[in-house]
C-alpha cells in the first residue's frame, strides 16, 4: 500500500531535518541527535513496500544504526568526563576519539564494519538505497570533518580497508544493488583517506561520488534492472541509455576525460605531497581493480544482448521521459563535469575555515 503523498513529505522533511541539525551543530549532542532524528526518520521508507525483505533490511538497518549511536553516545560522555569539552572541533581524547571514529565507520559502512550495507540495499527499492549510500553519510562525514583527527593510523587503515574491500567485494556479485553498496565503500574509502590531508579535496570527491551514484542509480531505476543479466537484456528498451550508461560506469571507474577522473587523481596527488607513496600505489592499484566490474557492468549494458530478446520484448514506444529530467542532469554531469572541478576545488578550499 502506497503511502500518502503528505505522510512522505513529512518522512523526508524529518530526514532532512536531522541531517541538517548534525551539519550545523558544534555539540556532541546535538550532533547525536540529528544522527538519530536521521535515522528514525528513514525506518518508515526502508519498510515502505511492507514486503518481507524491506522489513528485514529495515530491521537490520536499525539494529546496526542504534548499536554506532550508543557507541558513539557513550564515546562522547567518556570525553566530556575525560577533559572536560563538548565541543566537537574541541580536544579529543585519544581514546574516546578512536570509538567515535569507529561508531562513525559503522555508520557510514566503512570496512570492516560493512558486512550489513549489501544485505540492507539488497532488500530496497533502488531510489530508497540511492538515498541511504548518498544522503546518509552525510551526517557522518560532517563529524569527521569537524573534529580533531589526532588517529591518523586508525583513520587510513579504515580507508586502505575500505577500498580494497569494496574493489574486491564487488567481483562476484551478480546483483546491481551489492554491487553498488561495494562501489559505495570504496569510494567512501577515499573520501576519508584524503580527509585527514585536504578538507576540500574531501569535499570534492564526496560531491563527485554523490553526483556519480545518483546519476547510476537513477538510469537503473529508469531500466528497472536488478541484476547483471538483466542490465544486459534491457539495451533493446532503452537504445538512449545504452549509450549513456558504459560513461557512467568509466566515470565512476575514473577513466580520463570523465568526470570520476579528477578527485582521484588529486587525491593521489596530496597523497605524494605528503610523502605517502605507498598509500598512492595501494589507493590506485584498488581503483585498478574496481575497474573490473565496471567494465562488466559497461559490457553487459552496451556490448551484449541476452540471446532471449526477441521482437515481442521490445516495447511498442520508448518510455515517457516526462519524469527523467533529474536523471538526465546528473548523467551530464557525471560525464562532462571534469572540466570545472578544478574551479570547484577552489571554491572548496576558499569556503574552509582552514585555508580562509
């Protein structure tokens, strides 16, 4: 049964709400809050179609989400006894610092706390899973990006895992959605390596990763494709997509000229600034391996055709295209937007309070 359009607004609003209350709280608390108002908000739309998977991932979804806020509950108020602040960008102690980083890295699903992210997206419709590997990690990453990172070893064995694991995770799946929770970890993987380094370079590859995943997810949802065989035999319903899908997949792959190209070849760039070389090589020898299974997803969308398609499967007239408009606009941007992210990187480095 389908909810009411004002009962889905006020789901959304709410989810907003809590996201926007981490994002501009300085408190530990509040930060906490939003967090859970986020959460609660979200356990309606997950068990929205009331069929035993939703249920299922919204159960574990909640289990998983409940157990990082009372971690990272109890790692605030062992701080505030331990020096005396709530602040978030304030001293941190190292220990409860490292439990907030963990409770913080089971939220996201981040490895090797990410074994519920495939089997929650697994269960949900496609748009809800676009918004629980989007929308959702905002709140977290606000946090790391706010406070003292004073765990840097904790912090890039948490990415160096990350993206090894969501490079090779993905390998033997078959289903679109696990495949996209592994991509969604690894590229979250470098989002926090360069955190510790380059604020705005963050920022940048975040954006980069939500407009890439949103634009993927929403060709997916226009195909109404689950799975690997039928991604390949969906090429004859829609020729416009088969086209513009393989860009997507490259770009989020991070072929040159492509838009996935430039935070990761920035991010490589800082990590050899700094006098990392190892960490560079690890970083692009996983995106090396995460190019596998986009090009078996590119070659599944564009190169082959299920031996099954027939006349009578091809529809009649191609999709009414009165609601692809957003879907079109983060295609574009996914493809074509490498030309200006070094003027978005800019603008990210002249907005932070670091570098102003």
């Amino acid at each position: 049964m389908q909810a009411s359009p004002f009962i889905l607004s006020f789901y959304f609003l709410a989810l907003g709400f809590g996201t926007i209350l981490t994002l501009t709280s300085t408190h530990w608390f509040l930060g906490w809050m939003g967090l859970e108002i986020a959460t609660i908000a979200i356990l309606p739309l997950l068990a929205g179609d009331h069929h035993p998977r939703a249920t299922e991932a919204a159960l574990k979804y909640f289990m998983i989400q409940i157990s990082a806020a009372s971690l990272l509950l109890f790692a605030c108020l062992l701080n505030a006894w331990l020096t005396g602040e709530w602040g978030i960008s304030q001293e941190t102690h190292p220990i409860p610092a490292s439990m907030i980083i963990i409770a913080l890295a089971l939220k996201m699903g981040l490895s090797p706390l990410h074994a519920w992210l495939p089997e929650v997206l697994q269960g949900l419709k496609l748009t809800i899973a676009m918004v629980v590997v989007t929308w959702q990690k905002l709140a977290p990453i606000a946090l790391l990006y706010q406070m003292e990172l004073n765990n840097p070893l904790l912090f890039s064995s948490l990415a160096i895992m990350s993206m090894i694991t969501g490079a090779w995770g993905a390998l033997n799946q078959t289903q679109l959605r696990k495949i996209l929770a592994y991509s969604s970890i690894a590229h979250l993987g470098w989002v926090v390596l360069i955190l510790q380094f380059s604020t705005p370079l963050a920022l940048l590859a975040l954006f980069t990763y939500f407009i890439l995943t949103i634009a993927l997810f929403l060709i997916l949802n226009w195909k109404t494709t689950l799975s690997i065989n039928a991604l390949a035999s969906s090429s004859a319903k829609t020729p416009l997509l088969m086209v513009l899908t393989p860009l997507v997949l490259l770009s989020l792959g991070g072929l040159p000229p492509l838009t996935g190209f430039a935070p990761k070849w920035l991010t490589l760039l800082e990590l050899t600034k700094q006098s990392l070389p190892l960490l560079a090589v690890v970083a692009a020898l996983t995106s090396l391996l995460s190019l596998y299974f986009y090009f078996r997803l590119m070659i599944a969308a564009a190169l082959f055709m299920a031996p099954s398609i027939t006349a009578y499967f091809v529809p009649s007239r191609l999709p009414s295209l009165n609601f692809k408009l957003p879907a079109m606009a983060f295609v574009t941007a996914a493809i074509l937007l490498m030309p200006v992210c070094p003027t978005l990187f800019t603008t990210f480095i002249m907005n932070t309070p670091d570098f102003a």
